[in-house]
C-alpha cells in the first residue's frame, strides 16, 4: 500500500511539474543546485478529496502548491 501511494504521489507531482514550461524549470532547478536549499513541503496529512478535517489538504492543493512554488519561488 505505501509503495502505492508514493508512486501516486511521484506521478502526479511529475505531471504537475510536467505543466510547467521548460525554461522556467530549468532556472528553478538551477536556482536551487546554486543555493543548494532544496524545496522542502511538508503536510500534515494529505486525502485525495479535501475533507475540512484540520490540518489536512488535497492532493490538487498539494500539486498546486509545488507548481506555485516553482512557478514564483519559494
């Protein structure tokens, strides 16, 4: 069930990244090899549809927030 879920979650945040033109991942990718902090997110917990539990986010949140984060830094 875990490797499951994280090639779930491998996939989707791939092609998410996917939808991202291709200069602008390679600045970012760039901009953290120099800087070397890598993009760290951390969740709490994270469903496939957002619940209103606290401290929980979907996965379309957690696709969105890795697109905006390499879209206009971190």
């Amino acid at each position: 069930m875990i490797n499951q879920l994280r090639k779930y979650f491998v996939n989707r945040i791939r092609d998410s990244v996917d939808r991202i033109p291709c200069e602008i991942r390679r600045k970012k990718a760039a901009e953290i090899i120099r800087s070397h902090h890598p993009l760290v997110l951390m969740y709490h917990s994270v469903v496939p549809h957002y619940s209103g539990e606290a401290y929980t986010v979907s996965t379309a949140t957690v696709e969105q927030n890795i697109v905006d984060r390499l879209e206009h830094g971190s």
